[in-house]
C-alpha cells in the first residue's frame, strides 16, 4: 500500500426532506385507485374489530345474563362469522399491497442501477442486494400495520361509542398518551438506524478493498494499520448499535402505555360506569376491544414503524440522495494564447515502485497543430493520450490544455479522446452521431459525415433516422461512427488513439485531415500506420522514458528507433506495428495499468456519462477511469 488512510468515518444521519415527503406524496397520489380498494376491503377487515366487542357486549347484557342463553349464542355466532368476513377482507389487502410496493420497488432498482451506470456508485451491489430489498419489505410492512392500526382503532372506537360514549372519556387519554411517546421516538429512532446503516456500508466497502489488496497488505507489512482501521469502523458500527438499542427502550415504554395503560382506569372507573347507567355487557366489550383489538394493533403499529418505518425512510433517503462528490479543481477559463496541449516535467508510473512510463516529459502544442505520437507496443501512448485527457493524474509536473490544469472543471469540455474500438449504443443512427452534441441540426451533421468520409455508412444504414443494430456494424463501421461523433464535439483539442485502425489506409487519412482542418482544431494521432507520421507537423517518438520531438525528416536523420519504425512500414504506409487486440503478440499498446486495461471502447469527453448500455450495446474492453462521457 502506498499510503495510510484516513480511517473511514460513516456519514451523518440527516433530517428527513421535505422533498422526499413530496415525493412519496406523489408516488401514492398517483396510485389513489389502489389506495380506494385497499380502504375497502381494510373497512371490510374491521367488520370482525367492531363484532368483537359489540357482540360479546350484546351475548351477555340481552343472552346469559337475561336468562336467554340462545340469544347468547347467536350473538357468539355473528362473532364468529364476522371474523371470517373479516379474514377474507385481509386476504383482500394483499393484492392491493403488492399494486403499491412492487412499482416502489421497480423504481428505486432503475435509480441504483442509473446511479451506478452515471456515477460508478461503489456501493451499487449493496443497495441492490440488501438496501432495496429492506425498502421493498419495509414499505410492505408499514402500508400493512398502518391501515391495520387505522381501521382497528376506528372499529374498536365506533363499538365504544355505541356501547357507551361515556367509555371513550376512560380509555382515550391514555391512549393518546402513549401515542404521542412513540410518535416522539421515531425521528431519533430514524437517525440511530440511519448511522446503523452508514456504519454497516463503511464496514463492507472497507472489507471489499481489503479482500482485494490482500497481496499488497501483505508485501507492503501494513497487515497492523489495515487491522487498526477495519477494527475502528466496526467499533463505531457496535456503538451505533448500542445507541439504536437504548432508543428502542423508548417504544416498548410507549406500548405499554398506549396498550396496557387503558386497562387500569377502565377497571378502576368500573363501580362508577355502573352506577351510571353502563351495562355490565358494555365494559366486559371495551374491556375486549383494548385487549383484543387496539392492543394487539399497536404492538404492531409501534414495531412496524419504529423498525420498518424508520428503516424506509433511512435507506429510501439513501438510495435516492445524489452521491457526495469530490471537489473538483477551480474552475478556469482558457488563457488566451496559451498552447492547445502542454505538458511540463510530466513523470508517470503504474504502482508506487513501478519503472515510469513517462519521466520529466516536455512538450507543447499551438493551436492548430497535428501530432503524431509513435512508438513500440506498451510503450506508454495511449497512457500519454490518457494524460492529456485528464483522466490519468501525473506523479509529477503538469499537464495543461488551454493554459488549465487538465484536471479542472471544465477543462475536460476542450478535449475528446477516440480509444481504438468505439462504443455504439442502441437507438438511431443521429442519436449516435449527436450524443457528444445533442443540439447539433441535420446540416451540421451531414457535413461531419462529409468531411470525416462515412457517407457510404449512413446510405447503406438508411439515413439519420435509421435505427442502429450495433451487433450488424463492422470494426470500422463503428469507428466511423466516433469519429462523426467526436469531430461534432465543440472540444477544439481532439485525441485519436488508435481511432481509425480498422479502417483502410485512405479511409485513415481522410479522417485525420478532417479534423485537423477543423477551424481551431489540434489533433493528437497516436498512429499505427507510417502515413500519420509523414501527414504531421511534428512527431513525438517514444521509446520508454526517453523520447524525441521533430519533423519527419528530421526524425530519420536522428532517431534510430524512429527509422526502424518507418523502414518496418516498408515505406508504403503499411502498418508500422499493426493493431489487434490487446494482449497480442504486437498488438496495439496493452496498457500495464489498473483502471485502464486495453482501454478499446470509449469516445471520452466532458460530463458524466449518460447513456444507459443495453443489452446489444457494444462496450469497450475495459475503462479508461476518471470522468467522461462515454458514447
């Protein structure tokens, strides 16, 4: 390991948002239909709430204690089959559930996967395996006990108020007391389960990058400060735990006041009821609907939403916030003047004892000028074309574009790097070409088609309007497709790795005098044909940490490396070291990097990516790391 952390710290809970109220208001009103039926068969489901305090009244004042045990009976059989009315009414609630959590559910996999694909959300698996799935079972949870508890309470009170009204002045006060202790529980209640959960991500992603640097943990000995820091996040993943625990000694306080409470004024008041006129049926009923009704429905209102309740809004709230990013470098406007690309004393390596790949490289580019980067395999090429891309940080010195560091914001808007096998998505074929340049009209387009050489593509695909299957496209078809794509791009510096190898000699340099006369353009070829070389204005030959800048003449009259790399092309502009895929014998530039492997897929520019792979897409090897729109 290169470096200690800083041990991880878990995020802070938040306060619930108004936003996310809103926004759950909304998924529900949507859903009113759903929301109807469930309330039917709910009130359905109640019929058995109120039967079972009324007609146990009912049996004893005008059957058992009347002298007409018959009549008893029957009011004990109207019981009874209230509660298979009301079980068939449950049973009913179950559909309408399923029609409000399922779409919740729907939803929130499409933003975890959205996030991931946008964002590279190192926690996806999680909230995919584990967070959406406690969503899902806590919405369920919580739709059920909360109607359960509403239509309970409704039956057991409207069976007080016909029994007697007067019961209602005995048994609400407490009821409402203990309400109020559990309602005030819930926010803290929320935040401990929230640090619950931020402490058990901490844990797992801190345990994922320990499984995988194993090795280096233990060549590097760091095997005590990786022990130290696992040990502290799973400390702080105990205490929060501890803290949630002592919180929930809060709502069982609450239980036993809003379900138990009732009972002991309801009994004390007992000689005074009867004195007054209430039957001895009438209290034995509200004796039975606090313990065989509201009871049992607060035990499960307080559990379903101290636990599922707290539990939604926790990890609702986490899956659906934006994840934290980090601070970018300021913002700057181009310096006028400045060189289109210039690196300064730039060294670069792969690993900490790795050999650089670059060491103490100077070189700078105007505006409007074409470069062709040439040089063995693996050499560092396309690790150089990274660089100026912003999407590789050097060791040491600088790499700038337009005068500003390549890794402020905004930097990467006057870049786009074209890797060797572009991506192509499912869609139509201007939707393709437009996706670094959504505005862009048909006019502009077709000219981009021209100047880039692909209009036998766009005739034999169809036109604009065609759809793309990106499975039927060949190598170069596809490249043709990003070279379109890019040379719309307003980024004036332009990167092409490897970007048109698949295509024929003529097809190559068509495409390379396209955008070198793009108005302001200057063009980065890192080449694999000696003709690049011979169409440049100047030529960077690499060869390890040593490398040399001229003309193509001058360059043969200097450089070894470089006259065996044109005498290999046989001087006809056949392929100096012809591409293939990496890994290859000789093939194009394997890269030997993490983050970076083969790169053979990506056009990259600014902004995050934004376009969703579908299943028929056609993905690059590997990528390049950092921030890009990928098309």
């Amino acid at each position: 390991m290169s470096a200690r952390r800083a041990p991880r710290r878990p995020a802070a809970p938040e306060s619930p948002s108004p936003a996310g109220f809103r926004q759950g208001l909304a998924f529900l009103a949507r859903r009113r239909r759903v929301l109807a039926g469930l309330a039917a068969w709910s009130a359905v489901e109640a019929v058995q709430t109120f039967a079972a305090g009324y007609a146990l009244a009912r049996a004893l004042d005008a059957g058992f204690l009347a002298g007409r045990p018959g009549t008893g009976l029957g009011w004990l059989a109207a019981a009874a089959l209230a509660v298979v009315v009301g079980a068939y009414g449950t049973g009913r609630t179950y559909r309408g559930v399923a029609a409000i959590v399922e779409p919740f559910r729907d939803a929130l996999v499409r933003r975890v996967v959205d996030r991931a694909l946008v964002d590279g959300d190192a926690a996806a698996v999680s909230r995919l395996t584990h967070q959406v799935e406690i969503a899902r079972d806590a919405l369920a949870g919580l739709v059920m006990v909360t109607r359960s508890f509403v239509f309970t309470a409704a039956g057991a009170l409207v069976g007080l108020v016909v029994l007697a009204p007067v019961l209602l002045a005995v048994v609400v006060p407490p009821l409402l007391l203990g309400l109020g202790l559990f309602l005030a529980t819930l926010r803290p209640l929320a935040r401990r389960q929230e640090a619950c959960l931020a402490a058990d991500e901490a844990v797992a992603q801190s345990l994922g990058e320990v499984c995988d640097g194993l090795r280096d943990i233990t060549a590097g000995g760091a095997e005590q400060g990786v022990r130290a820091e696992t040990g502290a996040l799973v400390d702080a993943g105990l205490r929060t735990s501890n803290a949630l625990a002592r919180w929930s000694v809060a709502r069982v306080v609450a239980l036993a006041v809003a379900g138990r409470l009732p009972v002991v004024p309801l009994l004390a008041a007992t000689p005074w009821l009867l004195d007054h006129g209430v039957s001895a049926g009438a209290i034995v009923g509200a004796l039975a609907y606090l313990t065989q009704s509201l009871l049992p429905a607060l035990q499960s209102l307080v559990h379903g939403l101290g636990t599922s309740g707290s539990r939604l809004v926790v990890v609702v709230r986490r899956l659906t916030a934006p994840p934290p990013r980090p601070a970018p470098a300021p913002a700057a406007d181009p310096v006028p003047g400045a060189p289109a690309v210039e690196l300064r004393g730039v060294t670069f390596g792969y690993g900490e004892h790795a050999d650089p790949v670059l060491q103490g490289l100077d070189l700078s580019l105007p505006v409007g000028s074409r470069l062709v980067v040439v040089g063995p395999s693996g050499v560092g090429k396309s690790t150089l074309a990274a660089l100026v891309a912003g999407l590789l940080r050097p060791w040491s010195g600088e790499v700038r574009v337009g005068g500003v560091d390549a890794a402020a914001e905004g930097a990467a808007a006057r870049r786009v790097l074209i890797p060797q096998e572009a991506y192509v998505h499912s869609g139509t074929l201007g939707e393709n070409l437009r996706y670094l340049r959504e505005d862009a009209g048909d006019d502009e387009v077709v000219a981009a088609v021209r100047a880039v050489g692909a209009e036998g593509l766009v005739a034999r695909l169809g036109g604009l309007a065609a759809a793309v299957a990106p499975g039927e496209l060949s190598a170069g078809e596809r490249q043709l497709v990003a070279l379109v794509r890019a040379y719309l791009s307003p980024a004036p510096v332009a990167l092409l790795d490897e970007a048109a190898c698949h295509l024929d000699p003529a097809a190559e340099a068509r495409a390379e005098r396209a955008f070198a006369a793009r108005p302001g353009g200057t063009v980065v070829v890192v080449a694999h044909r000696a003709d690049s070389a011979r169409r440049a204005d100047r030529v960077l030959v690499m060869d390890g940490p040593r490398t040399m800048v001229g003309t193509h003449r001058d360059l043969l009259t200097r450089s070894e490396l470089y006259r065996d790399l044109m005498g290999a092309a046989g001087g006809d502009g056949r392929d100096s070291h012809p591409a293939g895929h990496a890994g290859d014998a000789d093939g194009v530039d394997p890269v030997a990097g993490p983050g970076l492997a083969g790169d053979r897929g990506h056009v990259v520019a600014h902004g995050p990516v934004r376009q969703v792979q579908v299943p028929g897409d056609l993905a690059d090897g590997g990528a390049l790391g950092g921030e890009g729109q990928h098309a």
